[in-house]
C-alpha cells in the first residue's frame, strides 16, 4: 500500500513545496490520469531520485536543495512527490513569461482541506481556488488598496515609525518586538481603523499569532489525514483543533467588523479603513459579512507577519554590510541633513535607499520557496509543457540568484538597481508579493511601511552587528525572530532625536 509522501517544508512557508502531497495519494493518481500534456512536449527535467514517495527536501532550509537543483538541470525542474508533480520555476526570464504573462493560467490555488476548509472554513482570500468568490474578494482589496488609496494611511506610518525609533531608544535589544509593534499597530488601522497602539503582546495580536501558527502547522504535509480523504472533514470528531481555530478566528474577525459597524451608525470618525471601505459598498462588491469579516482577517494577519519580517531583514542587511550602509547615509546626510527628521516628501530624492531595501529583500526573500499556483490549462514554454492541474511554484531563493539578472548574485550590491543616470532603474524587478494575479494587494501600503521605518532608523542609528551575540541570516527567511544581534548608536544629540521624533508627522 502507498503511502503519503514524506516531503517536509519550514513553518513560515504557505502553500510551498509539498502542498501537493497533502493532498493525498488517491487524489494525485486521479489528477496525474488527467493531467496529460495535448501537444506531446515534455514536462521540464527531474533531478534523480531512488526515493518512492518522491524527492527528498530538507527541512532546515529547503530552499537550498532546491536551488541546487536548479542550477543543475535548468531554470524549470519537475519534482515528484508520491506520484503528484510539481514544477518549480528557478528563473527571472522564464518566471516572468509563465507566471506574469500566463498568469491568468496559474491563478488557481491547489486544494486544502484542512487550511483552507475546516481552519478558515473556505473564506481565506490566500488560500481561495480561483473562482467567483475570489474574484469578489480581490477586488474588495484592489479598489481600497490601490496606489492613490494607500497614500491615506501615509501620516499614520510616519507617526508610528517615530515611534519605533522611540522605542528603540529606550530598549534596542528587543527591535525585534518594536518592529512588530509597529506593523500590529499600522495593520490594525489600516484593517480596522484602530487608532490606539496595538502591542505584539496585545491578547488580539497574539492570538492571531497564535492562529498563524496552527496555520503553519496545518499546511505541513500530512499533518491532517483529511487532505488525503476529503471526506473525513463531515465526521464530527474529525479535526477539533482546526474547528477551534476557526471559530476563534470566526469570533475574532466578526468582533472587529462589528466594532467598526457600531463606530459608523454612532457617526463616529474614525477615518478610513478596509472594513470601513466594504460597508460602505456592500452592493458593489458583493461579500457576505462573514466573508468582510475573514477577508479583513486574512489581510491583517498577512501583513503583519509580513511587514514584521521585512523591517527587521533591512535593519540586519544595514548591519551586515556596513560600507553600504555608509552610502545610504551619506545620501540621507545630503538630502535631509541633521535639523529636522526625513519624511514621505524626501522619498524620490533618495534612490539609494530605495536601492538598498530592494536589495535587502533579494539578498534574504521573505517567502525563499515561493507560493504554489495550480494550472488550469495547459502552458507551454519553449520546449517543455505544464499539463493543466499541475501545481507550479516560483521558486523566490532561485529566481534572486539568477546570474543573467544579478550578476554575482550571492553578493549584496545595492548599486545594481541604479541605472546609468544614478536613479532607481525601472528595467530590473524582483517579485517580494508575489506573481501574477495572485500578486499581494497590500504591497503599496507593505512597501511604504518598510520604507518610512527603514528611512528614519537608518537616518537616526548607525547599525552594527553585536561581536558577542551569534547570527543567523536566514532565521527571517523561516518565521523566526533570534537573540538581538544589533547595536544601534544615534547619529544625532539624543534629546534633538527625542524631539524631532516626538513632534507631528511633517507630511506631504
């Protein structure tokens, strides 16, 4: 008899390498029956395995075994898990001609049951096959997430990012938890129009974090036998951990959406926000108020995790690499000088910075093994065919170590995405949310915030890395905080700092 695969991934990976072989032994046989390729082309190569239930992928950090792989056989690989395969795409060139412009082929999600049914009860937009109701969705977030909209919350960000440095300054060892306090407190305003400060240790913030975390645990193949027979999740006493975290997070969300209802039939202002924004266009988008309630959810707890991860992989890059940090400030220096505290209105005069925070995120990737997509036809690519039901993943770790686009790709060198004039070029790209239709909506509002954190702490610290404390450059890349490893030193008098960072927000 078969049995499920053993193809393990790191916790903070969503619907990664191995999503597939969640899915259960008697469902791939019936998908790879069907999932024939109608122009006779090859699927792309497969690296050897003697393995039967598929390719080996350690789970430290898998997408090291995976990049090894692609360096080898090519920029796409077929990967086998039990008898599910799985296409990986290692490249920009190839990345960019699948899965942005096919992407309207690869905007399906694979199926799981116990994630994406029981834990969310079918409503998590991430998780979501494509399909009317997901439609709906995003096009909730994309009208109040567009460019012109996320501007809005531009003041709030520039108050709570003072108050990072602030907090900072009192306790640097934990920037860690001021970095998630930060994104806590934007998300919920921005979600919820929460205008008090949300701790990472509020009971709010950590049973979300706590609910993530089952998340995590849940997407790990083969945790639930109910992804390989669907039909255990009709059983009662099937699943009760996954039911509890669905109505805590169903009770959690719905609480939210009803404080904000009662705040707008009291003609309370609180501003804008998402929640906000689809009750006032009910009839426009067509959500029920669960599914405003889960989509809120899903946005909040997203973009926290998120946002945390990314704030703290420009501050460890700024400490790793201090002569390109040296560069950053001397820029800051020019533009801002030391009598007043940056702001949004210095953002274009700054191209090193931009610079700087492009190449941090290429140099460690939020998400190094990518999102699965599932195909809904066929995709042809040169020589090679993805049959239509295929689960294909941009691998993010390879596709940033393309040598032909980063040349000495394992090199952090801010300097390549400034172009001959000494701007920010717009000819080179590296996708931190995503592809295709399935790109994350919130990546204005994410981007501004890892910008106006990352342009004060630069301009009001000197990083450095702490010679007693031990590193890992990678542990973001899983989910993890570790021991504090920087030392931040003020670049100004502390009492100017304090001032400036205690004054209202100077924006235009």
């Amino acid at each position: 008899m078969l049995q499920l695969p053993d193809l393990r991934v790191s916790d903070n990976t969503q619907l990664v390498l191995g999503t597939a072989a969640s899915l259960g032994v008697v469902g791939a046989i019936y998908r790879a029956f069907l999932a024939k390729s109608e122009s006779a082309l090859p699927l792309p190569p497969s690296p050897f395995t003697w393995r039967l239930r598929g390719h080996f992928i350690s789970p430290r950090n898998p997408f090291l075994t995976v990049a090894g792989w692609i360096d080898e056989h090519g920029p796409l690989i077929t990967i086998r898990s039990g008898t599910e395969k799985i296409v990986i795409i290692g490249r920009h060139n190839a990345v960019v001609d699948i899965m942005e412009k096919q992407g309207g082929s690869l905007a399906d999600r694979p199926r799981l049951v116990a994630a994406g049914e029981i834990l969310n009860g079918g409503l998590s937009v991430i998780l979501t096959p494509a399909g009317s109701m997901w439609r709906r969705m995003r096009r909730a977030l994309h009208t109040h997430l567009q460019p012109k909209s996320a501007e809005e919350y531009q003041p709030l960000q520039m108050s709570h990012a003072k108050n990072m440095v602030l907090d900072i300054l009192e306790d640097p060892a934990n920037f860690q938890n001021h970095a998630a306090t930060y994104a806590a407190t934007t998300i919920t305003k921005v979600a919820y129009g929460k205008t008090t400060s949300t701790s990472a240790t509020d009971p709010e913030a950590r049973l979300i974090r706590e609910n993530f975390k089952l998340l995590r645990k849940t997407l790990r193949p083969g945790a639930y036998l109910v992804d390989a027979i669907p039909w255990l999740k009709y059983i009662p006493w099937y699943g009760q951990e996954l039911k509890r975290g669905f109505e805590r997070s169903r009770q959690l969300n719905t609480d939210q959406l009803n404080r904000v209802k009662r705040q707008m039939q009291s003609n309370v202002d609180i501003g804008p926000s998402f929640v906000k924004h689809m009750l006032e266009n009910v009839q426009l988008h067509g959500l029920t108020e669960s599914e405003m309630a889960f989509i809120a959810g899903s946005f909040y707890a997203a973009g926290f995790d998120t946002t945390t991860l990314a704030i703290c992989t420009v501050l460890m890059a700024a400490a790793c690499f201090p002569d390109e940090q040296a560069k950053v400030q001397a820029e800051l220096d020019a533009v801002v000088g030391s009598h007043r505290a940056p702001t949004f209105a210095d953002e274009q005069s700054l191209p090193l910075l931009h610079a700087f925070i492009s190449e941090a995120l290429r140099w460690r990737p939020l998400v190094p093994s990518g999102l699965a997509h599932r195909t809904t036809k066929e995709v042809v690519w040169r020589n090679y065919c993805i049959p239509a039901g295929t689960t294909v993943i941009g691998h993010h770790w390879s596709i940033s170590r393309d040598p032909k686009v980063f040349p000495e790709p394992h090199a952090f060198k801010p300097q390549r995405w400034i172009n001959d004039q000494g701007r920010l070029g717009d000819d080179l790209k590296f996708f931190v949310f995503g592809f295709g239709r399935r790109v994350c909506p919130g990546q204005y509002v994410a981007t501004r915030s890892v910008f106006i954190t990352s342009l004060l702490i630069l301009w009001a610290f000197r990083l450095t890395l702490d010679a007693t404390k031990s590193l890992d450059d990678m542990a973001f890349m899983r989910g993890e905080n570790q021991p504090s490893f920087i030392e931040f030193k003020v670049r100004a008098p502390e009492t100017e700092l304090r001032r400036m960072m205690q004054d209202d927000p100077d924006v235009v």
